[in-house]
C-alpha cells in the first residue's frame, strides 16, 4: 500500500533521511525502530503530507505524493489517522468532544445522531464508554492515549501511523495498548506503522521492522530476524546485547533458535552425543507474537570444536564461532 523509494529530506544543513526505501503492505503492523534522532519520526511525517522531502517518492495505493498540490493532498491527509506520542487532547474538551474533533475540522456535525452513535461504537472499542463526558484532567495515561486512538478512527481511515504512542507509558499500559492496536488491525483491517524506538513494542505486534540508524535503513525484515541475529555492529550496540564477556580460554558458539527447532532440547543431546563438558556463558529467550525465539553461547574446547559444529550442522542449528 505504501512505497518509499530513496526519500531524502534535509533541515537547513542536516541531512535527516538519505535515500530512505521500505514498503508496507495491505493490513499489516509495520514498524520503523531506531535511536533517538535517526529519522524515524520526519519518515512518519513526510508520508502523510505534514513534512514535503527533497527527493525520491512515497506512493500511496500508487499515488505519487510529490504530484500532488497541497489541495490535493488533503484527501489523502483523512485516509491516514495520526496518533501522538503526548496524546494531544484538548483539555477543555470532555472524550466525547476531543473523539468528534476531526470530524469538525472536516465540517462535519458531531451532534447528528449518526456521529453520536459513531462516537459511542469507538469509544465502547477502545474501552472507554464510562468516560465520555470526562475531561483529559480526570483519566490516566493510558486512558488518554485510547482516547487519541478513537480520535484517529473516527473519520474511518486506511492507516493508522503511531509516533512513539506508548512511550510515555508504563509496560503494562503499553501491553494493553498493543492489543487494542492489534485488534483494531485485525477488526477494521487497518494498516498500521509504528515508530518506536522500545523493542518490546514491535516484538508484540510487528509482522516487519525496517531499522533506521542515522537517516538510512541498515535492516528491513522480520522483528526476530533483527533481534535474534542482528548481523551490523549499530543494530548489536542498540539491542545492547550481553554477549561481550565471554572466556577468552576455547572457542565460544553462538546458537540461533527460530521457530523450527526453539523447542528442541539441541544442547542436551549433544552433550550426550558427543560426551563432552561445555558451559553455558550467555543465553536469552525473546517472545514474538507468541513465538519464542533465542540464542545462547556455549564454550567448548578447541579439541572439541569441529565436532559441536559437525553435530550443530547435522541438527540444523544455525551457528557461528565468536571471534
């Protein structure tokens, strides 16, 4: 549904997006992850008009945005809900109000009964049917932010993008808030594109990541393709992986576990097979949608080397030795 091809974009001297291109498919979770400043944000911005790039293109549906005049793009603005990471609530407005919002600067009336009833089915979506007349002062963190979120379906869009929505939340506001995003993906068959710069958000709910690191992406896949055996040294020092003190003595084995085998009990049976002593220096277990993927290091001795690896092989566990 949305294609960016070599987007570049530069504030005064600063060059913030250099030859961006990923695309995002009908109806799935995507998200754009990367430290703070590597872009994310102004890539989220330029596909949905608020920020003009310096080159390349974004298609939407086949769109070319850079054809389209400021009146053209308005359109295209409504199809896309926008969801902030400060939730942007208008305090003097009560949650029926700041969920109609859009629909006047739209110039549509909130007070038909068709938007009423409209408003209600959001609000009953995202859990808050209780607290229709309640202002933003009197609702917690979490709350507002399902506020927003109804706020940015009301005009029944295409595409939700999310600009770091639960950082500002505890773990288990931001547990609760994904699944209210996944089930409104899977409900009203909204494409969704989360940036985000928390690991725990696109392990949950991303089927693909692209990684963003200084205005280029390094990686774009699977979140457990990233996660589980980031290949470059920039996406290894964001993971901070745990993996630098190792024995200096042997050889350390890096073991990959994906869906295929994760549940296979691979390193007692090797112990077993090959009748040998090794220790486990560093392991750890991620959950992806309810699949669990891991890896850990074992030392063996050099003696021992070309038979783990041989038995590794012949199990089909992916490996490599640690230099």
């Amino acid at each position: 549904m949305i294609v960016i091809d070599s987007v570049t974009k530069t504030f005064q001297d600063h060059k913030v997006l250099k030859g961006v291109s990923l695309s995002v498919r009908e109806n799935e979770i995507y998200g754009i992850i990367g430290q703070s400043g590597a872009g994310k944000s102004t890539l989220l911005r330029c596909i949905n008009g608020l920020e003009a790039f310096d080159g390349g293109e974004i298609r939407v549906n086949d769109t070319a945005l850079s054809k389209l005049s400021r009146k053209e793009l308005r359109p295209l603005q409504k199809r896309m809900g926008m969801i902030f990471q400060g939730f942007n609530l208008m305090e003097r407005l009560d949650v029926y109000h700041n969920i109609a919002l859009p629909m006047r600067f739209w110039g549509l009336n909130p007070s038909s009964p068709e938007a009423g009833r409209k408003i209600t089915e959001l609000a009953e979506l995202v859990g808050l049917e209780d607290k229709l007349r309640s202002k933003p002062r009197e609702l917690s963190g979490g709350q507002k932010q399902r506020v927003a979120i109804a706020r940015a379906l009301i005009l029944d869009p295409e595409f939700l993008l999310c600009d770091e929505a639960t950082s500002a939340l505890d773990p288990e506001i931001t547990k609760g808030i994904l699944s209210l995003l996944q089930r409104i993906n899977k409900e009203l068959n909204i494409t969704i594109i989360v940036v985000t710069h928390q690991m725990e958000v696109v392990k949950q709910i991303c089927e693909r990541v692209a990684f963003i690191s200084n205005g280029t992406v390094l990686k774009e896949g699977r979140p457990e393709e990233l996660f589980i055996k980031p290949e470059k040294k920039e996406i290894r020092d964001f993971l901070r992986e745990n993996s630098e003190n190792l024995p200096e003595n042997g050889v350390n084995i890096q073991l990959f576990f994906n869906d295929s085998n994760n549940l296979k009990p691979t390193v007692t049976q090797m112990a077993r097979a090959l009748d040998t002593d090794f220790s486990i220096c560093w392991a750890k277990l991620e959950d992806f949608r309810n699949t669990v993927y891991g890896s850990l290091v074992i030392n063996v001795e050099e003696k021992d080397r070309n038979s783990v690896c041989a038995f590794l092989d012949s199990r089909k566990i992916l490996w490599e030795v640690l230099q």
